[in-house]
C-alpha cells in the first residue's frame, strides 16, 4: 500500500557523452599492419605510444584511448553514465580510396559493436562509413545497424565536395530510414596557410567546417528531403550558431539560396542538435536560451587534450531549470541514440 507521501528522487543524473573517441586495439593491430596505405605511422617515443597521420598530425595511443575499461573511472569521476563513443576523426579516411576506407571502417566497426555488446550499460558506439563511396557508406551503415551500432561519425566534407552534392542521397536515406544520428565531426591532418599557425587548425578551421557543412544541409535541401534526420554538430555547433542570421538574409536575398528550401534556414534548425564543448559559459547559456535544452547534449573530446573532464560542473553552474539540466546531461541523448 502506497503511505501517501511524495518520494522525491535524490539520485544524481548520470550524463551521456555524446562526443568523445576510441582507437579499438583491432584498429590499432589493422594500422600497424596496413598503415602505409593510409599514410599513417604508429611509433613509440619516449615510452610513449603515437600515430602520426600525414607526417604532421600525431594522436596519442595509450590504455585510456584503446580499453573501455580504462575509462570506466574517469567516467565515474565525472558522473559520466554513458560514452557513445566513435573513432578517432582520422580514422574516417575521407581522403583515401573508396576499398581501403570502406576495410577500415568494418574494423572500428566491428570492434565497437564488441564493446557495446561487452559493456551496453556504458557504451553506445557510433560507426563509421566510407562516405567517399556513398552507396558503400549505406550498405555498411545498414550493416553497423545490425550490429546494434546507434549512430554515425562523418566528416563535414569529401575533399571539396559539399554533403548536399547529389551522389551523398543515399547515404542521408539510409541514415534516415535507419534512425541513426549522424555526428559531424571535422579533421585536417595538414592545414594550410594562417590554419597552419597556432594550431587554428583545430581552434578556428574545424568551427568553420562544421559551420560550413550546416549551411549546406539546410540551402541544399537534405534537412528539407530528410524531415526524421538528426545531426549533431560537435563543438557547440561550430560556426553555424553565428552564421544562421546571414543564412537567413541570403534566403531572403540571393534567388540561388531559396532553390531548394521554402522556408528560411533558421527553421531548420530543429534538426540540429550542438554538445557542450565551447569552453565558453555564455555561448552554452546562449545556445540553451535560443534553441532549447533539448537541442544541447554534452560532449567531452575525452580523452584528447582539446577536451574538458567536469562537463557536469560546467552545466550545473549555470543554474538551469531541472528539466533543462536533465535535457542536456542525458535526456536529449537519450533520445538521438533511441534509449527511450
């Protein structure tokens, strides 16, 4: 019988992490063993373990970045449930020939599915496609599918070509049809110009990318064709937050910027989802009052250096409402990876 009182639930809320990336040790044995193709290197210096993409990139490669268990306190530390957790961004491959991405992406993917399956309570894994061959990058999508991955990592372009190029169609179907959110997610081994400097590269270049990549998913129609699609745009959404009012005065001005949508850019943007990772208190409290919690979730970039380890301080010092705490810490999350 029930004594009539109100229960009030104490129990903290255990975020989701929507951002943040794993070199699997099958991934790793497949690089050592086929790295030459893809111009990358794996050496050891110093004790410590690299790979060195291009000549000029190096990741670092070390327990917290190979085993998910190795995770699992640092996790806990940060009242991190959940990691969907996916590639490294040069482990994506846009660059390399369509058989040689496509034998990579079945490596990470069957050995994120292994994880998921090892520990489901903990890690949601995000696959990887080779979308320099689109209909291969469906067919391997279905695929991931099956193997009970949740989503998608891609990059925010193949070499020039935008993400509402035509050839791409299939692949935004099947990510539609199959329910999984796709995460734009930038990498540039070799910036050039002033992106070389200063590490921009990662500081400014990968804002614009991403930016870049939003803008033509809403002027070319894919969001439009694609009602169901979502996208998560890492680092807090790049440059589009600031770019959607421009988007919107081109739609009214620029004849070419209404071909293929009828209504202006700053409507779609329900589709679009932003992680927390601005290193900014105000742009997150902007993001949140202008789009909504449930359009935020949070991301880490655990365990690179570009990361943070307190996103749950970082959210709770911003004394939102408890329904917008529990938006961006793990419902909206929730939601995209088909949990609820």
């Amino acid at each position: 019988m029930s004594s009539g009182r109100n229960v009030v639930n104490t129990e903290p809320v255990l975020a989701i992490d929507m951002h943040n990336h794993l070199i699997a040790p099958e991934v790793a044995d497949f690089l050592a063993r086929e790295g030459d193709k893809y111009a990358t290197q794996f050496v050891e210096q110093d004790g410590q373990r690299f790979f060195v993409i291009q000549g000029t990139a190096r990741r670092p490669y070390h327990d917290r970045m190979a085993r998910p268990e190795a995770r699992l306190p640092d996790m806990d530390a940060a009242s991190i449930g959940m990691q969907a957790v996916s590639c490294v961004p040069f482990l994506m491959y846009p660059e390399v020939a369509p058989d040689l991405g496509l034998a990579i992406a079945q490596v990470n993917n069957d050995a994120l599915a292994a994880i998921g399956r090892r520990l489901p309570e903990r890690f949601a894994p995000l696959a990887s496609v080779p979308l320099q061959d689109p209909p291969a990058a469906a067919r391997e999508l279905e695929r991931a599918a099956k193997l009970g991955l949740r989503g998608v990592e891609i990059p925010p372009r193949i070499y020039e070509q935008g993400l509402d190029e035509p050839q791409f169609e299939v692949f935004w179907e099947a990510a539609e049809a199959l329910q999984m959110v796709v995460c734009i997610h930038p990498f540039e081994a070799a910036p050039r110009g002033m992106l070389a400097r200063y590490g921009l590269g990662i500081l400014a270049g990968n804002l614009f990318d991403t930016g870049l990549a939003a803008a033509v998913l809403i002027y070319g129609g894919v969001l439009e064709r694609h009602p169901q699609l979502r996208v998560v745009l890492y680092h807090a959404g790049g440059a589009l937050p600031s770019m959607l009012g421009r988007l919107d005065m081109g739609y009214e001005r620029i004849p070419d910027c209404r071909s293929a949508i009828p209504r202006p850019p700053s409507s779609y943007v329900n589709q679009f989802c932003f992680d927390t990772l601005a290193f900014n208190p105000a742009m997150v409290r902007y993001l949140v009052e202008t789009y909504g919690a449930n359009h935020l979730v949070i991301g880490t970039d655990y365990p690179l250096p570009a990361g943070t380890q307190r996103p749950m301080e970082e959210i709770c010092a911003l004394h939102l409402s408890a329904d917008a705490e529990f938006a961006i810490l793990r419902g909206t999350a929730s939601h995209l990876l088909r949990y609820d």
